[in-house]
C-alpha cells in the first residue's frame, strides 16, 4: 500500500500559477504510476496528469495540456504538478492518485490503488 501526502493548494487569481506536491512512501517507488485527478462540486473525478514509474513518461488529460507540467523526482519520493495560466474553471479538489500493483499509469479512477487526502485549488475571476 502506497501513502501519499499532498500539499500545495491555495487560492489564486485567473492567470496565476500553483505548484502542487505529493509525498509518496510505501513501496517502490518507480515500481508504479503517479497521477492528479480533480473534482469539483456536482462533478465527477477527472484525469489531469499522470506519469509512468519507470520511464517518467508524462500524460495529460485534454483541458490542462500546454499548461500544467506533471514530474517526479525518484530521489525524493515526490511528483509535481506545476499548475500556469490557471482558470476560474480549474477550481477543484486535486487528488494525488498512486495506481495499482501492475498498472503503468492511473489514467481512471479504476486503476487507482491509493489516494492522498486532496488539497483546495482555487481560481478567481
């Protein structure tokens, strides 16, 4: 079982930036994929960022391409998510998301084995 710890959430102005972070511990940690999924109120849980453990190959879901950067650092354990040009449409709970034994990248909320807490972003207009 992975923990994972997220931090980074704040409120922020529409064009702003936010860097959120995501303290992994409990298995290897290359030995499996790392994501951000967002929820907002009323909606369900959205894909927006992964990264495979053993290559660091980044994916991204459709509303957040060219502006958030996904990325790990194998040394401490973390994945990012640099958050740029962000949107009042952006505002949501950010979930840090671990995929399953086996599982390359957790791209559904299926193929996810463990979940941070989540953490507030907050765009204003």
């Amino acid at each position: 079982q992975v923990q994972l710890a997220e931090s980074g959430g704040g409120l922020v102005q529409a064009g702003g930036s936010l860097r959120l972070s995501c303290a992994a511990s409990g298995r290897t940690f290359t030995s499996y994929g790392l994501g951000w999924f967002r929820q907002a109120p009323g909606k369900e849980r959205e894909f927006v960022a992964g990264v495979t453990g053993t290559s660091g190959t980044p994916y991204y879901g459709d509303s957040v391409k060219g502006r958030f950067t996904i990325s790990r650092d194998n040394a401490k354990n973390t994945v990012y998510l640099q958050m740029n040009s962000l949107k009042p449409e952006d505002t949501a709970v950010y979930y840090c998301a671990a995929s399953k034994q086996g599982i390359g990248l957790p791209s559904t909320p299926r193929l996810v084995g463990s979940w941070g807490q989540g953490t507030q972003v907050t765009v204003s207009s």
